[in-house]
C-alpha cells in the first residue's frame, strides 16, 4: 500500500502524518501512546496534571512497549497566585449541592498549588528527550525551546488565531499546532479573549499556512481519513486527532466516557469553564448547564479544576456522567471503538481513499 509522508513526518520520525492529542486528565496511558506509535502515527502523553515522578514513569512505560517516537504536553500558562479560602465562598457554594448529591462532605477551600510545577515538568522533559513536545495555553521561553531542540527533541507550540501563529513561530518551533473552534479539551488562546478565537479548523489551518513559514498540524473535529486528507489539501503536514481515540480500548478515559461519545450527536458538545476554570469543549451534561445557566462563580483555572476533582471522581465511581467532564470535539459522532494500532491502520486507507478519490475527479 502507499503511505502518505510529508517533510514533518521525516522531521518528527514518524511513518505516517497522523498524530494523537495528548489528553490530560486520563485518556492517554502508556499503552495508547504505544499503540499509537507503534502503527507508524505519534502517540502522546498530555501531562498537564501528572508529578514528575509519574512522568518518568509512564515515558519508561512506552520505552519498554516500542523503541518508535512520542511526544509529551504540558500547559505552560503560569499558574494564579493562591486563593484566599474567603474568596474561594461563592465557587464552593456553587458546587456544594452536587457534593451533597453524590455523598460527599462540603467542599473546602483548594489549596495552592493547584497543579505540578512546570519547571520541574520541564526539566524532566529534557531528561527525558522525547522525539517530541508541544506546550499549550501559553507560550515557552526561547531558551527552553533552543535547549529541548539541541537536545533531540522537536518542539511544536498550539495557535488558535494567526497572532498566535505568528508568534509561536517567531520562537523557533519546528511545527504549530491550529486548534480550530470544532476540537474537544481545552481552548488554547492566550494572546486573546479565547471567545473571540473561534476560528473553524479549515479556516484556521488556511489562514496559518499562508501565514508562517514552518509546518501546520490541523487540530479539531477530524476524526477519520477523509479530515486528515482535508488536512492536508490545506497546507498542513500532519493531523491531530483526539477524540477520535478516546473510545479506543487502550484509553484510560472513563466506561461513561466512551460510551456517551459512541452514542452522542453533533451538537451534544459545548464551551463550558465550570470544570476547570479554562475553556474547553465537552459533552453537555447536567452540570454543565445548570452551572451555565446560573452564571454560577468559580475559581481561576486551574483552581477550579482542583475543586471539582472530588465530585468527578465521585460520579465516575457512582456511574453519574451527570457530574463528569467528557471532553469531546464536535465530530464526536464518528468515534469508533478500536484498537489504538487498528484506528491508526483505517485512518491511513480513509486518508489513501480520500485523496485518490479526488484524483479520479481530475480525469
């Protein structure tokens, strides 16, 4: 069979221009990033929440199943300063019946800090030297990405607007990764209101490529071959594709998780800031929209995220998907429960199929 292959491909060490989003929060395991990789695609840790010890753990995990490339995440915007427990009141009281409901004693007050701390998340990462690593909410420090990139690693930054792009590309990535409006998990922009970058992905990507000179990866709402071949025909080098693999069986993404996406329709999917306290696009549920629809408060992200761990949890073992964050991008419909290597095997023929498709139309 033919292989689709673009300069980025050679670049990151990868077979085919197809890549894993690197989920926080649960989806991407060591045997995901495996699977994904070991197809000939590029599997990927999202490990925005995950100590460095954890980090380590779960790189030698992959390492000891495949000697093929992956990549790691984080999110590098910088943390709130902490948040005194009399101004955490009216976030606590918003969320307290819904501890109640699930059998959980009256939140309390989060506790600075509320995630890992990325210099320590960083300098493991140059320990580490995986073929690969993105950031996402913010930027990096030129020297950061000079010293991943002497050490081996390919450096890619996210952009939801052409400033960003603009800007990522001014501090010497090797790709941009457009995050177009339709992607599932949290909205990327930082240089500006993240409401009012809501670009589609084919427009986003278009405008990004005539934008830049290094290569784009297309982000959002792509979940088969026929979005990867779109992909490409705008100018990308490579797709990123994330809920496309939270169904599969290697994902540690929850039961509720993958079955709710196995069943959803296109507009089950929202905007919400009420788990976490960051934009991010996830299926609806009830507290989702009562949170909404009552303006309720909540803390700066990702203080919120720390606050409505609990109640996830909780729900996650009562079997509630009422109460959980299910992150999901608006193509969610066309998810597929397979194997990771077997979805990254169809995506490929999808991708062969679409383009000679389109070659046949020019006979």
């Amino acid at each position: 069979m033919a292989s689709l292959h673009t300069p980025l491909c050679e670049r990151l060490g990868i077979a085919l221009p197809i890549m894993q989003a690197p989920m926080a929060g649960g989806p991407t395991t060591p045997e995901l990033v495996a699977e994904v990789s070991r197809a000939g695609a590029l599997g990927a840790f999202g490990f925005a929440y995950t100590q460095p010890e954890a980090m380590q753990r779960d790189a030698e995990a992959v390492r000891a199943k495949t000697n093929k490339p992956f990549g790691v995440n984080l999110l590098t915007r910088p943390q709130p300063e902490p948040i005194p427990p009399e101004e955490q009141r009216a976030a606590l009281e918003a969320v307290a019946p819904y501890y109640a409901e699930t059998g959980l004693p009256a939140p309390q007050p989060v506790r600075a800090p509320y995630a890992p701390d990325l210099e320590a998340q960083l300098d493991l990462v140059e320990s580490m030297r995986p073929a690969v690593f993105t950031f996402h909410l913010g930027d990096l420090p030129i020297g950061r990405i000079r010293r991943l990139r002497s050490l081996g690693t390919a450096v890619g930054g996210s952009a939801t607007c052409v400033a960003e792009a603009r800007h990522v590309a001014e501090l010497g990535v090797d790709f941009i990764v457009a995050q177009g409006s339709e992607a599932g998990g949290h909205r990327g922009t930082y240089l500006r209101d993240p409401y009012a970058a809501m670009t589609g992905t084919l427009a986003l990507v278009r405008l990004i490529v005539r934008s830049v000179s290094v290569p784009v990866v297309a982000s959002g709402g792509i979940m088969d071959g026929a979005g990867i071949a779109a992909a490409l025909a705008l100018g990308a080098q490579a797709a990123l594709l994330g809920t496309a693999f939270i169904a599969c069986p290697e994902s540690g993404a929850s039961r509720l998780h993958k079955e709710s996406l196995l069943s959803c329709s296109e507009d089950d999917t929202l905007v919400t800031e009420k788990f976490s306290g960051g934009p991010a696009r996830a299926l609806a549920n009830r507290f989702i929209r009562e949170m909404e629809a009552a303006g309720a408060p909540q803390l700066a992200f990702p203080a919120q995220n720390a606050l409505t761990g609990p109640l996830r949890a909780a729900a996650g073992k009562a079997g509630n998907r009422e109460f959980l964050s299910m992150y999901a991008g608006q193509a969610a419909p066309l998810s597929r429960a397979l194997p990771a290597g077997e979805l990254v095997a169809r995506l490929h023929a999808e991708a062969l199929e679409a383009l000679d498709r389109l070659a046949r139309l020019r006979r």
